[in-house]
C-alpha cells in the first residue's frame, strides 16, 4: 500500500509542478475554497422502492482570491442521477457559476451557466478507494468577448481521478487523498478567451475524515493552473487551501 501511496503522491506531484512550464509569465495568487455537496438516494429519503437507483446531486461552493481576501466565485450545481449498478452512474444537471476578480479579468464580474453531464465509476480495493469521473459541460457567458454580439456556447471536458488511501495506523477513520483533473477546451467560441485545447488543471493532495456513514470532510492543497495560449492576460497558478465537506443521504 505505501509503494502505491508513493506512486501516485508523486503523481499528483508531477501534476503540480510541471504546469509552469507551459508559459514563462504565471500569476499566482493564494486562494482559499469551500464546498458542500451531497449525493441524495430518493429512494432511501422517500421511502419507495422503485425510486432506490435514482439520485439527486447539490452542490455549493465558495471561492475567495486575491490573497483570499475577496470573492472570486461562487458555484450552485444541481443534478439528478441513475446508478446503473453500485459502481457506476451517470448524471445530467445545470450549473451557475457568478464570478470576479482575479478570474474575471478587464471585463469585470459576469455569470457564467452550464449544463453537464458526467459518469462516475466508483470502487474499493485492498488499498482503497478510487474514483474515475468524466464530466463534459456546455458553458454560456453573459459577456461578449472579444467580439461584440458573439456569445457561442463553449464545450469542455473534465477527467478526474481520485484516490483515497486508509491510514488505520492512526485511525480507521482517516484517509490520505490523492487527486487530479485535467480540463480539455473542445472548441473555440471566443478566440482570446477560449481556445480549443488544454484548458487547465487541478491537483489536489490533503486528509479526509470520516464522521459517520453520512458525512466525510477533507482538506488541503489544490494547486490550479489556468492556460491561456492566445489570450493577452497571462496564465494564472492558483494556491488554494480546499476544505470539503461530502454528504451522503
């Protein structure tokens, strides 16, 4: 279990650290997010049978940049779900996302809406858990950039992977969590502002604890890099402290 802890710590650690190297002037800006999301079985909640493999997803979050002293942007996610087995689900919802500075850049605040889709498989081994999530999104801006009238709607993919490894050595309710994801641009709508390819990614290393059968919390670092190869704003690297709370129902 630990040579596989290693593995894929260094993993994560690659992630991290060879974004800079994609553009030689980077913003960083230390950055602090919350989120609250919980995974609803309506059949457990309603009481009928016939209800037990569909689900409902709530999402919130909350981001604060600038040296975590401002709002930076927020996200509302709903979603239903089917799980066709107990590993495997899929899912269809909408999401509102306000944003700010330092995001948001000279145009100033604006919203932005999407509605996704994803399939998660979900299971446990002898080491741990793993998670394999792919999400595509269609993304709508409330902002014309850069030409004026022109507002197509931009495609995105996101592949996450994520590992949870039991420290029973300390308690059995801990866990080192090990994660990265890798956003895909899939078109240009906005040329300057979106381009078609790698878009940006996420990586996250920290501790998740388990209080009970229906909460579990993790904190710690995600570093964030964001890729604007024909954009005049230069890419940005995010530091950010992550505290999550997941709620199981």
């Amino acid at each position: 279990m630990f040579k596989k802890l290693k593995i894929f710590t260094a993993f994560a650690a690659f992630s991290m650290l060879s974004a800079p190297a994609i553009a030689e002037d980077v913003v960083t800006d230390f950055q602090t997010w919350g989120q609250i999301m919980a995974n609803i079985n309506l059949g457990n909640v309603s009481g009928n049978e016939n209800l037990k493999n569909w689900r409902l997803w709530l999402e919130g979050q909350g981001r604060f940049g600038n040296d975590s002293s401002q709002f930076t942007q927020s996200l509302i996610r709903p979603g239903v779900g089917y799980a066709l087995n107990d590993k495997v689900s899929i899912w269809a919802g909408y999401a509102w996302a306000p944003t700010a500075e330092p995001i948001s850049g000279a145009q100033g605040p604006f919203d932005e809406h999407r509605i996704w889709q994803q399939l998660i498989y979900a299971d446990t081994f002898s080491w741990g858990k793993l998670q394999w999530r792919s999400r595509f999104e269609q993304r709508f801006f409330d902002h014309d950039v850069p030409d004026p009238g022109k507002n197509d709607v931009a495609y995105r993919f996101r592949q996450l992977i994520k590992f949870a490894f039991p420290m029973q050595f300390i308690s059995p309710n801990l866990s080192f969590i090990v994660q990265d994801e890798i956003f895909i641009a899939m078109n240009t709508p906005q040329k300057g502002w979106i381009t078609n390819g790698f878009d940006q990614n996420r990586g996250f290393v920290g501790l998740g604890w388990k209080f009970n059968q229906m909460a579990n919390a993790e904190i710690g670092y995600m570093n964030q890099y964001i890729n604007r190869p024909h954009n005049a704003r230069p890419d940005q690297m995010m530091h950010i402290l992550g505290v999550n709370l997941f709620l199981t129902f």
